[in-house]
C-alpha cells in the first residue's frame, strides 16, 4: 500500500530563472514554501537559480544562505577576478571557491532529489541540460553571463548562462518527471522598468478609450520612453546619463530573456508562476541577500491560494 501511496503522489518540480542578485530570492521561496509543507521533490534553474536549486537538492539551503546573507558590498566586488584576456571581464573563480568554502561538491547523480542545470553551447548555440557530474560545476557553467562572466570549457564544449535560450527551465523539469511545476521568473519586464524622471514642466497627459494588443502597447512604452528622455535631454541642453557597461550588459540580457520566457512559457507553460517584486534590485546587488529572502517569501504569500496541497 505504501508503494501504491508513493506511486500516486504528484511530483512537485521547481524552475529556479536566472537574474544575478536577484537569484537570493529564490531562496525566501523555498523557505515559505517549505514552511507549508511544500518540498519540491524536482529542482531546476539556471545561473543564480541553478545555485540555489542545487544547494536545495544537497540539503545545503542552510549554508547558502547563511553564505548570502553575510556577504557585504565590500566582499562582492573583492569576488569579482577581473581580467583583460578571453571572453569576459571576470573569471568567476573566486566567487565559485568561496561557494565551494560553504556548500559541499557533490556529483549530482548522487544527490537526494533529482537536479539539472541549464547552460547554452556557445558554438552550436544549443541548450545544455548538465545532470550529471560535479554538482557546483554544473552551477558555474550554467552562470557564465555573456560579456560579463568568462563562458566555461565543460564537459568538451565552451558554455555560457543558460538564461540565454531557457531563463526558467521549466521544460528540464518536466523531462526530469515534475507532474506540478512551480516556476519563479526573476526577469524584470522590458516595460515596467526603472524610468527617468519627467521634467517638472512636462505636460502631464493620458489616454483613453485606446484598445490595443499586448505587443503595440509594449512597442508604445519603449517608444515613448525614448521620445521622453529625447525632449528631456533638448530641455536640459544635455544628453541623458550614459549608462555603464555592466547596465547595458544587463539590461540586453534582460529585454533578450523577457522576449524568449514570453516564448517559452507559452509553448510549456508551468503550472504555477511565482514573481517576486525586486524592481530595484541590480545585477551585483549581491550583498542585499535579506531584502532578496523576504521579497522571495513575500511573493509566495501572493499566490498562497493557488499552491498545491503539501500534505
């Protein structure tokens, strides 16, 4: 009977998407879903999030995000191995000895729950599911931000993030045996944001009675934000503030995945979609980890109703 018990049980899998600093919320997810009794048996993720699934299917959440929470601005940029040679301006070794100074290696076929990982092959341009071998490797390959992170020569190919074809892999969850996926989508939407401030002259107007599809409303607010940031730069004699490589690196990922989940979502879509509010939050905003925990606890709060039964 118990077997016949165990058998029927519906498989709880868990897409962890990519997003920087912003990945430390995943780890509030876990935790308020933990507390109602909700234990994804299947996690996945990819960069930030492929880390925090891993520490989950180690039983090393404890450690991860005692890790995160200690560390401070100083410690983040100290992390960060710059260097002028190959194809980015950081190594990422340092960041990944001192994960590996907190959370324990493990091969991930010997891991209590099923664990992938989600990089992209930077000369075939495919997807990489990584489920087998070194569990932080895994981790390190799926984090290789393009521009930002030297991509990594695993398993014989040079990968790169996986949030670059599979932002949140729900699609390696189903195929891992997930019956119920809960997904958590940490990409900002291109539209909604940060945004200048208008002059204090300009007119304030609104629109009404303009019925339009989803994509010419986005193609509005994209355009309307450059003509606003040109009328401002005319009333101010100066152009508007050039942004920084690391911004532009971020902000081209960002518009880039916010195309491809729309895409992906729609073609597999998860069963439950989880957004935690982090609207401020920067790429290296590392050190703000219990802002990020709470927002992530804060989200699940929001879709309570809609949780599977985790009794």
């Amino acid at each position: 009977m118990e077997t016949d018990k165990q058998d029927s049980e519906v498989k709880i899998g868990l897409a962890l998407g990519s997003g920087s600093a912003r990945g430390w919320s995943h780890i509030g997810v876990l935790r308020a879903l933990l507390e109602r009794g909700i234990d994804p048996t299947i996690v996945t993720g990819a960069s930030t999030g492929a880390l925090v699934a891993a520490a989950h299917a180690s039983e090393q959440l404890d450690a991860l995000e005692s890790f995160a929470c200690e560390l401070t601005k100083i410690d983040v940029w100290r992390l960060m191995d710059a260097t002028l040679s190959g194809g980015g301006v950081i190594r990422g070794n340092r960041v990944m000895r001192a994960v590996g100074e907190r959370l324990q290696d493990r091969a991930i076929e010997s891991l209590s729950r099923p664990f992938g990982a989600v990089a992209v092959d930077l000369d075939s341009g495919k997807e990489v599911w990584i489920r087998k071998g070194s569990m932080l490797g895994a981790v390190r390959a799926s984090s290789g931000l393009p521009g930002l992170f030297k991509p990594i020569f695993y398993d014989g190919r040079w990968l790169v993030d996986g949030g670059v074809l599979n932002p949140v892999p729900v699609s390696l969850c189903r195929a891992l045996g997930a019956d119920f996926v809960i997904a958590v989508n940490l990409n900002r939407p291109v539209t909604k944001g940060r945004k200048r401030p208008k002059p204090k002259d300009a007119e304030k107007t609104e629109a009404h009675d303009i019925t339009t599809s989803e994509e010419s409303t986005e193609l509005l607010a994209r355009w309307s934000g450059l003509l606003e940031n040109f009328v401002s730069s005319i009333r101010t004699g100066r152009r508007p503030e050039e942004p920084a490589m690391i911004d532009v690196i971020y902000k081209t990922m960002n518009i880039m995945q916010d195309q491809i989940l729309r895409n992906r979502m729609l073609g597999d879509p998860p069963d439950l979609v989880i957004t935690p509010g982090l609207g401020d939050f920067h790429m290296m905003d590392f050190h703000r980890a219990a802002e990020a925990i709470v927002a992530g606890r804060s989200s699940v709060e929001q879709v309570a109703a809609e949780l599977p039964d985790g009794s």
